[in-house]
C-alpha cells in the first residue's frame, strides 16, 4: 500500500489509520443513503463491516443509487452486491460480511461491530435498531430523508448520534409516541417516499463525519449524542431546536445495566 | 471460538481512575467488574461489561511479595456480586492495571493467584463467564473461564467511548 494514500487526512491523528481499520461498521440498507455511506467509508480506510440490504437495484433507484448502472437495474444486482464491490474497489483487503435479509435475521454479526449506521426509512426500523445497539453496547448513528408539503414543498433530514451513557432518540425529542403510533397507523400506505441524490449525499457525509470523529476524536468534542437537522431548500445542516432546548441531561430509556442476551427470570 | 468485550467510555475511565490512585501500602489496586453474556455468530460470545466493583482501602493485606493483596471480605463482596447477578448470567472478572504501554502478559503471580478464585465464582454463576481483564496503559486483554470451559483468552476488548478504542490480541493482527 502506497504510504501516501492517506497523506491528505493525516491530520485526523497520528495513529488514525490504524483506529478506522480496526473498526468494525456496521450499515444498515445499502440505498440511497447506505450506498453513499459505503463508498465514504472505503475511501477513508474502514476495513472491517457488516452490511445488510436484501433488496436488488430497479429502474427507480437510478437517480440517487450510488454505484448502480442501467444495466445493474436490468440485471437486477443486489444492492449487497454494488455495495461490496465498492469496498473491494479500494480496499482489497477488507473485511465484509455481508447479509440479503433483515438484520433481524441475523442480528449477531451487528453485535461486534463498535458503530452501526442505520440508513431505513421508518420510525419503527430506527427504534429497532437504536434497541439493539444499546444492548449490544454500539455507537448509533441514524439518517433518513423526506419531503414534505405544506405551503411548499420542503427537503428534511436528520443525522442522528445516539450512544450508550447519554441521551437516546426519545429523549431528544426525535422519536415520539405519537410519531410512531402515527406511522403505525399509516402502516402499509405509505405510499412513494420522496428521495433524491443530493440530500442523501449530505446526510451520508455528515453521517461518515460524526463515525469518524468518534473513532479518532480528532475534533475533540467528546460528543455522544447529536441530532442535526438538514434543510434542503436553504442547504443547511444545524442543531436541532428541539434538542438544544430539552434540560435532559440522562437518559432514562436505558441503562447501561440492561445489556446481552434478554433472559427470561422467573418471578 | 471468539470471545469480545465491550464496555462504555464512561466505565473504562472510571476502572482506570480508581486502579491509578495510590494506595497506602499495595504497590497496585485491583478490582472486579460484572460481565454479562451475548452470543455472536459461529457459537462466539460477547462480554458486556456492566459496572466497576472498587475494593476498599480497608481490604487490602500489606504483603511485600506481591503487587495487591486482598482479604475474604473482598472476594465475598465479589461473590455477592455473582449470587445477585445470577438471573441475569452476570459474571465477575478480577481487573487490575499494568503500568506499562502495550500488551499486558500475565505475570507468575496473576497465573499462580487468580485462577484459585474462579472455581468459587463458578459454584455461585454456574451459567455464567467469570474471568481476569489485565489492563496497561493503553491496551487490555481478559482471559475468561466459560461454563464448563477451561480459561480462553478473549480476542478483543473494545471501549465504546470517544475515541472508540479497540484493544486486539497482537497474533490476530
């Protein structure tokens, strides 16, 4: 290997390199935000991941899935597939562990990993996952994407960090009773959900920035949690109001206690 | 079979803080921490590591032949620690810290010492994994003693703090 290859992000620390090859990552959906996210990650020198997508690529992901061709949407390749051969285009030597079903499926590969980033669509999906990163003591990092129509139409979005020790999705304010028992709801009617390049893209990097800087803490924010909030029609990223404006200081969802296996005790 | 901790930035830092204090007689401080179980893929297991027993002052016994020494009253505090985390497969490991960078190795004592109060621990958690973690300066390494197993040296620690650390055995990388 080239010694230079990294020479432009030494600045990330003297021993970075060797921090992000020994991480394990792990992501979640391989779409239009996971596609993004693998692609940034190989680039930086992540060696080690576990990734899961049992969707294949059609003609409607072409305008945002990163790496997938016309002929990728005619032959029908798993996006599992695109997303490996991504890794393996720059880093041969990688470790991937790849699965076409839901992580559910076979949810032990996700335990060893030290961060999990989730790119799913619904509220449900991203408690799941936040669930059992918690109990398998893994740094969550969430995005997601829509449009929404009220007086115009509106590009949104979130990057999310939630870690074990600090505030989970609930406590600041992202997921709610009411947003889940709403989507709940809808289930099965969802309809088309708005997505496009360029949002996902942001995200993605925001995404891969906040994985990097808790493998190699080079900003020296000590962050732990975060939700910002992307705007598509200012092209913005910022805090969120809501966040900034909770006085949770702990999180009272879980406790670093209730980790492993569950274990049925008898009353 | 691979065996991989984990533990909390917040728990690490606290472990290290209290084995750093001096104290006024043994030349080292050591400690317990609870683990509990998790299955990984291939029949692996992962300890999670829950919280940080600190040994008082008080049980230490002055012994200039070794590092640290400690009394019945802080091995049946240990003990306890299995009996009430016995629902929960919740294990107890022996930890102390090695004032040196790099790899820690078990010293004759560690091998000669530690391992005469596993057989205890698994009488109380028979389901459980009980174990040693020798931490240095920047590295650690845990060897555990499954149920029914002999002792295994675990292939990671890591701490998922910032930064994430991950602690591997040299020979795997």
């Amino acid at each position: 290997m080239n010694s230079d290859r990294y020479s432009r992000q030494s600045f990330l620390g003297a021993d970075s390199q060797d921090l992000i090859s020994k991480c394990t990552i792990a992501v979640v959906g391989l779409g239009g935000g996971g596609s993004h996210v693998v692609q940034q990650l190989a680039h930086i020198g992540f060696q080690r991941y576990v990734i899961y997508d049992y969707d294949v690529v059609e003609e409607s992901n072409l305008n945002r899935l990163v790496g997938a061709t016309l002929s990728d949407s005619l032959a029908e390749t798993p996006k599992l597939h695109l997303a490996k051969m991504t890794i393996f285009g720059l880093q041969r030597e990688a470790r991937v562990r790849g699965f076409s079903c839901k992580w559910q499926e076979n949810p032990e590969p996700l335990r060893e990993c030290q961060i999990v980033i989730g790119c799913v669509d619904s509220y449900k999906a991203r408690q799941e996952l936040e669930i059992a990163c918690r109990r398998y003591l893994i740094h969550y990092i969430d995005i997601g994407m829509d449009v929404h129509s009220k007086d115009q139409l509106v590009i949104g979005g979130q990057v999310i960090l939630s870690s074990p020790s600090s505030l989970c999705m609930k406590c600041m304010g992202f997921l709610t009773d009411e947003t889940l028992a709403r989507e709940a709801a809808q289930y099965g009617n969802a309809g088309e959900r708005p997505q496009v390049v360029w949002p996902n893209g942001v995200l993605a990097s925001t995404a891969v920035g906040l994985a990097v800087d808790l493998v190699t803490n080079w900003t020296r924010s000590d962050r732990l949690h975060a939700w910002l909030v992307y705007n598509g029609n200012e092209n913005t990223v910022k805090e969120s109001h809501t966040l900034r404006n909770r006085q949770t200081t702990s999180c009272p969802h879980f406790s670093d206690a209730d980790v492993g296996d569950p274990v049925l005790r008898e009353l | 079979m691979s065996i991989q901790f984990k533990l909390t930035g917040a728990l690490y830092r606290e472990i290290m803080r209290d084995l750093e204090r001096p104290h006024r007689f043994a030349a080292e401080r050591v400690g317990f921490v609870s683990g509990r179980m998790g299955s990984l893929s291939a029949g692996g297991k992962l300890v999670l590591v829950t919280r940080y027993h600190c040994i008082p002052d008080d049980c230490y016994i002055d012994d200039p032949d070794v590092g640290a020494r400690v009394n019945s009253e802080a091995i049946t505090r240990a003990m306890h620690a299995v009996y009430h985390g016995r629902s929960l497969r919740e294990g107890i490991f022996h930890v102390h810290l090695h004032q040196h960078h790099g790899e820690p190795v078990p010293s004759k004592t560690d091998w000669r010492e530690i391992p005469k109060i596993m057989p205890g621990f698994q009488a109380v958690g028979r389901q459980a994994a009980h174990g040693m973690i020798l931490l240095s300066a920047d590295h650690a390494v845990a060897w555990v003693w499954l149920p029914g197993g002999e002792p295994t040296i675990s292939d990671s620690i890591s701490v998922i703090g910032i930064p994430i650390r991950v602690f591997e055995r040299k020979a795997l990388q």
